[in-house]
C-alpha cells in the first residue's frame, strides 16, 4: 500500500514538475494528528468516548468474572449433582458466556459501536481540515499538500513548509463562529477570516534586526551603566578627600585645643605650686582644687588688670595735671 502511494506521488509530482518549472512547486504538509490534539472540541468528545469505552470495558469484565465464579460453583458441586443436572447448568454458563462475547463484538468489533463513534467523531473534524486545506491550497497556489501523518512515509519535512498552525487557526475560526451568538461575536469571527500568509524568510530578517537591535539597545546599555559607574566612582573619591581634609582639619583643631588646654595646666599647675609656697602648704587636705586654683588665678590676672588701669589713669591724670602747669605758666608770663 505504502510502495502504491509513493509511485503515485512521483508519478502526480514529476507531471506537474514541467507545467511549473516556470514559477516553481510549491508544496506543503499538514500533520493530522498535531491538530486534532489541538482542536479542544474534539479532544473533549474523545475524552467522553474514552470514558464511555472504559464503562464497557469493566461492564463486560464483570460479566465474565460471574461466568467465570459459576464455573467454580459448578466444579465445586458437581459430586452432589447428577450428569443431566451439570449438562443443564453447562450449557447456562456457555449460553451466557457467548451472549458476553457477542456484546463485546458489539461494542467493540470493527463495525462496533466504539468504531462507529469514532468515525462520526472524526468526519466533522475531518471535513474541516480538507476544506481548510482546499482553500489555503486554491488561496495560496499551492501544488502539493501531504500528510504527514498518513501513510505516505516522510523522510524528510522542513518547519517552513508545515501548514498544521494554518490549519488549526482555521478550523479554530470555524468553530467561533458556529458558535457565535451575538452580531458583535459573529463581525469578530468574520473579521478573523483571513489567513495570514507565513514568510519565513521576513520572519528570519526581522528576527535578525529584533537581535540587532537588542544587541545595540545592550551596548548602550552597558556603556551607560559603565559612565554611572565612573560618576559614580568619581562622587565616592571626591567625598573621601573632603572627609579626609574635614578629618586633617579637625584633627588640627583638636591639636590646638589640645596645647591651649595644657598651657592653661601647665601655669595652673605654676600657680599651684607658687600658691603652695606662698601659703607653705604641707598637709594634703589643705590643697585645694583644680577649679579653685583656676578662679583664684583668674582673679588674679583681673586684679593686675585693674592694677594696670588704675596705674595708666594715674599716669594720664599726671601728665594733664603738667600740661595745664605748663600752660598756667606760660599765661603768667605773658602777662
């Protein structure tokens, strides 16, 4: 059958191969079994089919796992049973063993009710798919439409020549409005009618520009996030040089106050020990505190201070007193 298929390919192929040398073959596969598992309405019904097959199934097991416990029974009382009476229950067993196996044929022989099921099951979807591929095949001057999923061996089938999405969408199209309801429903699914025409030589050099592209918006990208980093690095020095020149600057304050504070201690220290040799202090409960000897040194200087100012007044009073002396003099002689 296969060898039969093949030879009348070549043959279909090879005469139509001259009349179109001019514009080239076009050819095409579909893969049947890729859309039926796609079409959710015939996956649906076979899921119900296979639930049906399998009621059968346990339906018939249970009837023959009773014929088969009678036969047990019978084994078991045949010593207390007279020949007639096994003959007679024999021919039971046998007579319902074949009305199982002629229900089992019914349900499941080759023009049983599972068979039957199955065909009304795939004639629709199977109408679709040739009407689908009639119009895509007269639409888009197509030469040869295989199937990959016949008997028709394949060995070889590229991705670019597989209508089965072309296909699905249409049958998929069909389906939505059959199903439509509404005007807007059905202006949607007429709207939805026309099948796109699949370049995959344009899809190949836009996927190359997309990569282009995304690799020059990466390069970008990247020689941004280098700049910010670099602005970035450049901040952080320059806050770490003004923190270190704020760290100089403040140590240098510290140093300052840190010589003041021990030139304060050290003529506190000088006024101490002056003030212990004045008053001849000995005992050490007699000495007294940092903060005393820092007041009685501060009145001491405000005291040489107001010394000093009484003293320049005395000199100042002194010299007007001569000058007004010098002057009375001068007007006596003049006189």
């Amino acid at each position: 059958m296969k060898n039969n298929v093949l030879f009348l390919l070549t043959v279909v192929f090879l005469s139509c191969l001259s009349s179109h040398a001019q514009r080239g073959v076009r050819i095409g596969y579909i893969d049947t079994e890729y859309i039926l598992e796609n079409v959710p309405e015939y996956q649906e019904a076979t899921a119900q089919l296979d639930e049906r097959a399998q009621k059968w199934k346990n339906e018939i097991q249970a009837k023959l796992a009773n014929v088969e416990q009678k036969r047990k029974d019978l084994s078991n009382e045949k010593a207390l049973l007279t020949q007639e009476l096994i003959n007679e229950r024999e021919e039971d067993i046998d007579f319902e063993e074949n009305e199982i196996l002629d229900y089992q044929q019914k349900r499941f022989g080759p023009n049983g009710d599972l068979f039957i099921q199955k065909r009304s099951l795939m004639q629709p979807i199977q109408d679709q798919i040739f009407s689908a591929v009639q119009d895509i095949a007269s639409g888009k001057k197509y030469d040869f439409i295989f199937d990959k999923s016949s008997d028709a061996v394949m060995l070889f089938s590229a991705k670019q020549y597989d209508l089965s999405e072309q296909i699905l969408r249409s049958i998929k199209r069909t389906s939505k409005r059959t199903q439509a309801q509404s005007k807007a429903e059905k202006k949607k699914a007429k709207s939805e009618e026309l099948i796109p025409e699949i370049n995959h030589e344009k899809e190949a050099r836009e996927q190359a520009l997309e990569e282009k592209k995304n690799e020059r918006e990466s390069a970008i990208e990247k020689a941004r996030q280098e700049k910010l980093a670099a602005r970035e690095a450049k901040v952080k020095a320059s806050e770490e040089r003004r923190r270190k020149i704020l760290e100089d600057r403040e140590k240098a304050k510290q140093a300052k106050l840190d010589a003041r504070s021990a030139t304060t201690e050290a003529a506190v220290s000088e006024s101490v020990k002056s003030v212990q040799k004045t008053n001849d202090i000995k005992p050490e409960t007699e000495v007294k505190t940092r903060e005393q000897l820092i007041e009685e040194n501060r009145q001491k200087k405000l005291k040489e201070r107001e010394e000093r100012k009484k003293a320049l007044e005395e000199r100042k009073r002194k010299i007007l007193e001569d000058r007004q002396k010098a002057r009375d003099s001068i007007n006596a002689s003049r006189k």
